[in-house]
C-alpha cells in the first residue's frame, strides 16, 4: 500500500504553519520539496567530505570525484541512458536546452534552415532556440496544440522539410499536464532524419522515463523539480551528437591539452562541462533520484492520478472555474481560470487559507496567448500531497471566489 503519510515524514518542510494554517504545498511544477535524506546527505558532504573533482591527487579530492561519478551513473540508470558518457551535468534544464541550442546550432545550423517548436513549450524551450536563430539566420515553426489541450502531432509532419534541424518538444506541458505521445513525434521526425529534444522536467518527477525507448536524441531536467537541490540539471545526449558538438562553453576541466597555439578538449562528458562542476549539487540529485526509486515510479504515477482526478473532479463541479488541458494522458497539474476573478486574487486568498499555488503565466506565455488570457492559477501536485490538501485546497478556492464575486 501506498503509505503517504509516512512518506510525508520524510519531507521536514511540510511540517510547517503559514498564517497559522498547515502548510498546503501545491506549487511543486515549480519547486519541489526535499526529503531528509537529500538534505543530510548534502550537509554531510560538505561536513566530511568536500573537496574539488578531477583535479587533485588527495584523499578527499578522489573521494569527492569517485562520488560525482558515481551520481553520474545513478542518473544514467534512472532515465535509461546507453552510457556515463552520454551524461551532462548542468546548471538546470534551461543551462542543458541553451547547451544544445548554442552547441548543436553552431555545428548543424545554417542560414535558411528552420526548427519545429512546440505551442505549449515553457520559455526555457523557446527563447534559447530564438537566440539561435536570430544569430544563424533559423526561423521557427510552430506545432500548435487544440484548446482541449491535444498537442497536433498530425501537423507535424506537414512543418518538416528538408531545411528542418530540431524538433523541440515537452514530455508534460508544466500548464496543461499534457503528455504529448513523443513516440509519434519521434518516429516522424526520425523518419526524416531530424533529431529531437525533450523537455523532461515536468515528465521525469510523474512518470518512468527511458531515453532509449523513446529514442529521443536529447532529453533534458532539472534536479529540484525532482525533490534535488537547486542549481544542478542534466542534459542527457546520444554520443554521436555529442562527439560531433563544439564545446558551449570554455575553461577548466573540459580540456585535454592547452596550449597558446591551440586547445583539444576532454572526453565525453566533461567536454560540456567546463568550471568547478556543482559536485554537491550532483551529489543531492542522485540522492533524491534515489529517494524517489525507493518509493517507486509506478507507485508514485499511480497515486498521484488518483489527486488529479480527485482535484479535477473538485473543480469541475464550481461554476464559472475552467481547466485547462482536460485530455489524457496529463501528469499531475490543474491549471484553471475562474470567471468574474483574477487569479492573483485567488492565489492571495489561498496563501492566507496555507494552500501555495502558482499564479502567472507560468512561464509560457505563447500558450497563454493561445487563450486569449494574461494568465491562470496552477495547483501543481506530488506524490507527498493528500486528498485532505485537495480538500482543503477546494474548500479555499470556493471560499475565495464566494469573497471575490
């Protein structure tokens, strides 16, 4: 049995009183919440063990670096990935998408070449391939999405030529929930022979995740959205993509040889990795991912399906509140307007009530365009939540909206 509440005592945070209420945590799209052992581990590393990786010849140095390989091979266990190699450390998703736009557009981009972005893409899935094409003459062509929240992956098709570089796409929309079927966007640009990246940082927290049966050429996530520490993501690569890449950025540990006259870069991986790599950061990511296999994916995607339905199923029932992105499969997100109100209002009043949800644009606003609307409220959910919260949750927003109206 799914036993949440003893999972919830792992998490110290959701202990917590605001405004004298229990602290209700449905923003975790954006930020999730760490368990104990995440943060034990990290303080401990720093405490016993902290020392810079591939560089010294002491104790400490090795032990740090055999343990940065060691998350290194933890992560490339977790999502599936061929090899260690194919395993970049970053600064986050957005860090490990401009890696690839900058890298890959450097090496394959020319003028007059285009690149297929999704409607529904987060920021981090947009503008960094807008950089690219404004500095190599790219354009971008949309792959729009239906009001019901369906991404028309039958469009796709019809938006590739042979002028087509990248298909960038997400696992799970961080607005609608939406899980677009990657296999068949694959397969199509595939069958054309353009590779695709995938923005997996909403994906990889709600449900298993294996690169190498998507067959995704590049997949990317960000650790604290995974229940890890801030300032840590992973870019994972195919190897042939990666050997052909130019570095994105330059300085210690991703060379060979440095010379006045010329400068030969590491193997794979550090080639991409350039700097003090964020060692503890790598450290506290594979610790969550650890944290998260021992509570189980399956278990974790079938729990939190049975919050969406019961949030979904509180919501419906409200007059004059829409959902957006109401077609399955949809990871745990409900996204919702409520005529008459604003929803910074709402968000307001619910912080008041102990209920934290996101309100804004979240982040994408092209997909808010496509409504017609500046923005939404966004209760984001995990596997430490409850069907009490999604009650109390409910219970705020009807209160909310019975004040506003």
């Amino acid at each position: 049995m799914f036993d949440v509440n003893a999972i919830r005592k792992d998490f110290p945070i959701l202990g917590r009183e605001v405004y004298g209420r229990p602290l209700v945590y449905f923003d975790n799209g954006a930020t999730a919440q760490k368990p104990l052992r995440v943060i034990e581990a990290m303080n401990r590393f720093q405490r016993e063990m902290n020392a810079n990786i591939h560089r010294g010849v002491h104790f400490l140095s090795a032990e740090s670096t055999t343990m940065y390989e060691q998350a290194r091979e933890t992560v490339r266990a977790f999502i599936g990935a061929g090899s260690k190699e194919e395993i970049v450390f970053t600064a986050g998703a957005t860090a490990s998408v401009n890696t690839v736009a900058y890298s890959f557009g450097e090496r394959f981009f020319t003028e007059g070449d285009n690149i297929v972005v999704s409607e529904m893409e987060h920021h981090s899935n947009i503008v960094p391939w807008q950089l690219v094409c404004g500095r190599k003459g790219v354009d971008i062509r949309v792959l729009s999405f239906c009001d019901d929240g369906r991404l028309e992956t039958e469009k796709l098709a019809g938006l590739i030529d042979d002028r087509t570089r990248m298909v960038a796409v997400t696992q799970a929309s961080n607005v609608l929930g939406t899980c677009p079927d990657l296999k068949e966007i694959i397969g199509v640009a595939h069958s054309a022979g353009i590779p695709v990246l995938v923005d997996g940082c909403q994906g990889v927290v709600h449900q298993k995740t294996d690169v190498r049966e998507l067959d995704c050429d590049f997949y990317v996530f960000s650790g604290h959205k995974i229940y890890g520490p801030t300032g840590i993501g992973v870019l994972y690569a195919k190897k042939k993509w990666l050997e052909e890449m130019p570095p994105f950025l330059g300085g210690g540990d991703m060379v060979d040889r440095v010379s006045f006259s010329g400068t030969t870069w590491a193997e794979l991986p550090l080639k991409f990795e350039a700097g003090t790599a964020n060692f503890i950061g790598a450290l506290g990511l594979a610790e969550a991912i650890r944290y998260v296999e021992s509570v189980g994916m399956n278990d974790i995607e079938a729990y939190e399906r049975q919050l969406l339905a019961h949030a979904t199923e509180r919501l419906d029932a409200m007059d004059g509140v829409r959902i957006y992105g109401i077609v399955q499969p949809k990871c745990a997100i409900v996204s919702f307007t409520a005529e008459g109100t604003h929803p910074s209002d709402i968000g307001m009043i619910l912080d008041k009530l102990g209920v934290a949800i996101r309100t804004g644009t979240h982040c994408a606003q092209p997909l808010m365009a496509h409504y017609g609307i500046t923005g939404m409220c966004r209760a984001s959910i995990a596997f430490y939540n409850t069907h009490e919260e999604v009650n109390i949750f409910a219970d705020g927003l009807e209160r909310a909206l019975t004040m506003l109206r």
